[in-house]
C-alpha cells in the first residue's frame, strides 16, 4: 500500500547500471512494477511509456503487453489496445502448457 515509497524504489533500480544478467532481468521487473503503479494511479500516459520501453526490451513479455493495452484503452487508443492483447494472446498460446491440468490431473 505505500505506492510512492515502492515507486521511488524501483526508479532508483531503474536508473542503475546492471552488473549482470540478475540486474537485468531486476531492471526489467522494476519497470514494469512501475507501469503497474502508474495504471493503478490512473496515470496511464506514463505507464503507457514504460511499457512501450519494455515490450522494446522484452518482446515477449506477456504481462507487460496485457497492461500496456488496459492503459491504451483508458487513453482511448482502442486499435493499439486491441493489438496488445492480440500480442498478449500469441504469447500465452505459445507458452508450453504445464501443471496439473496439462497431464490430466
């Protein structure tokens, strides 16, 4: 619930320079954990940006796509919402399938 103290944090993180592959794959979460709070906070100019920068560092980033087409729609860009979770869609029907439902439990 401390929405500012989190964001604050994961700028910072952001704003770092990653030592290795973990610091990346950090950065990455951080950014879309900001995007998540900006949507949360109706600030969905903003997270439309930061998801726009992280589906360019992670094409397949399913959540990422998902999130930035709910902050298109609130902005009123109803085609590229839609192509975000078309791409959200590609994405899960590509993922293999695993867990219980997958071998029939």
């Amino acid at each position: 619930g401390q929405h500012e103290e989190a964001y604050g944090i994961y700028k910072s993180v952001v704003r770092s320079a990653p030592k290795d592959r973990r610091d990346q794959d950090i950065q990455v979460d951080s950014l879309y954990q900001i995007a998540a709070i900006d949507v949360a906070r109706g600030a969905y100019a903003e997270a439309e940006v930061a998801l726009a920068r992280l589906v360019q560092l992670v094409p397949d980033h399913g959540s990422a796509h998902y999130t930035r087409g709910q902050a298109l729609l609130h902005l009123g860009r109803v085609d590229e919402a839609q192509r975000e979770f078309e791409i959200h869609q590609q994405i899960l029907d590509a993922a293999p399938v695993d867990g219980p439902m997958a071998i029939g439990q």
